[in-house]
C-alpha cells in the first residue's frame, strides 16, 4: 500500500552526479521528474536535503576552523543544494516550497511545523534547509528527526546503490543485499554504515521504517512510496 507522506533523504554526493562536487542541473532535473511522480500520486513529500557536495562538517574541521563553524558550513551547503532544488523543481512544473532551519530570512521561509502541514496539505513539496540547524549532526539524524516530527510514516534514504548489503558493494562485489533488516541489526552491526548509527537509533527508537534503496534507477522513487519491495526495509 502507499505511503501517505514520506521523507526523502537526498544526499549531496547524490545531487553532484557526474561531477566531483556541487550540482549537476541536468540530474536534478531528472530528480524533480522522479518526484513529481509522487506528487501526482497525492503522496506527500517532504525532501531532507544533504550537503556534502560543497562541505562536511568533519571533514572541515581542524586546522584552525572550529566543528561548530564546520558544520554551520556544511548546513550553508545544504541551503544551496535546497534553493537550486526548488527553482528546478518549479521548472519541472513540481510545486515546491523551501524551509530553513537556519536563520535565512532573505533565502527562505523559516522552518515553522504548522507552515511545513500547510504546504504539504497545500500537494507542495517541502525541501527543509539546514539540516535541523545545529551541529554535530548530519543530515541523515536530521531526516529521522525531522520525519518524526511531521509523521512521516517511512524514511525513504537514496543511494547509488541498491540498499544495504553485507559489505561495501562498491568494494566488495560479492557483499549480499538485505531485502529486510532488523532495526537492532542496524544499529549493532559495525559493518553496516549506509545510514548514521544516531539516525537509525532514533528511527529504532520511535518505531519508524528506513528504506535504503536506489535512487538514481527511473521509477524507482514511485516504486518504493508505492509500499514496493524495492532496497532494504530496516524496521
Ligand atoms: N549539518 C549539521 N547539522 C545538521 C545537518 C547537517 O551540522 O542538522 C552539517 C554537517 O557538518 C554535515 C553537513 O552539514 O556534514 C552536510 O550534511 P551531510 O554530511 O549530512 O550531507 P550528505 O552526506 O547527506 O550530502
């Protein structure tokens, strides 16, 4: 059965497409057609955008630039990837509203929980900026907090691979994919890094379902909203 309203995660790494970093248009434009897909579903989207194609907190910091600075970079990288998103997603004919939880008055709406219900009751897409706004997190515990908070029914977390598997794919070609995988497993299991341990304890926490699927396979977006047996259910 379809979800209602999912969260999408969407990684940095993911928007760069064929480039080493920043935003392949041409991607993000396939993107917004994946998602429109939803849309014209009346399933309800809620887009957590990464930022890791322009910085990474922990990559930045040291060398004289404090963690709190790094990741208040890395949620500057994530307001870009959600301003490009929105312009591109309104060219696709997808409406879409971006909310910030940084302070960006001149950029974006604030994230405010009854604006978020407005649009999203309004079939408006809403890309959230900044991650949750403070750091020491990533945008992953961002996307399992900000779904709780807006009941989303499911996190739906986008790869470039086909879920989680027992190994790095990339890697190790002969790792196995999980179809099913217990919350607990996740979270224990050292040799699964597909998603934040934080994120995924949240998610044990409170009961709510992770899908690591493909999101760069046409359709597969539609698919995995739809209730299909697409990725690695983590529940
Ligand atoms: N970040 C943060 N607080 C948040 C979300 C993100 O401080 O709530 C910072 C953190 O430095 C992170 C960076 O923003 O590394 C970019 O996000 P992330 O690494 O999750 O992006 P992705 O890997 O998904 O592209």
């Amino acid at each position: 059965m379809a979800y209602k309203r999912i969260l999408l995660k969407i990684s940095g790494e993911q928007l760069a497409g064929k480039y080493q970093s920043g935003i392949d248009t041409e991607l993000a434009s396939w993107l917004a057609k994946e998602v429109k897909q939803l849309s014209d579903a009346n399933i309800q989207t809620v887009i957590m955008v990464g930022g890791g194609n322009f910085a990474r907190g922990t990559q930045l910091a040291g060398n004289g630039i404090r963690r709190v600075t790094a990741d208040q970079i890395g949620m500057l990288g994530t307001m870009m990837n959600a301003l490009a998103l929105i312009d591109i997603f309104e060219s696709n004919d997808v409406q879409a509203r971006c909310l910030s939880n940084i302070f960006a008055e001149q950029l974006a709406e604030p994230f405010v929980h009854r604006l978020a219900e407005k649009h999203l009751g309004k079939g408006r897409v809403v890309i959230v900026a900044g991650g949750i706004g403070r750091p020491y997190l990533t945008t992953d515990t961002a996307a399992v907090a900000l779904a709780l908070e807006l009941s989303c029914e499911v996190v739906l977390k986008a790869t470039k691979v086909d879920g989680v598997f027992s190994a790095d794919p990339m890697q190790h070609p002969g790792a196995a994919k999980y179809d099913k995988l217990s919350a607990d497993e996740a979270v224990s299991n050292p040799n699964i890094k597909i998603m934040d341990k934080a994120a995924m304890g949240l998610a044990l926490e409170h009961n709510l379902p992770i899908v690591v699927f493909n999101g760069m396979k046409s359709g597969n977006i539609l698919k995995v909203a739809s209730g299909e047996a697409v990725g690695t259910k983590i529940q």
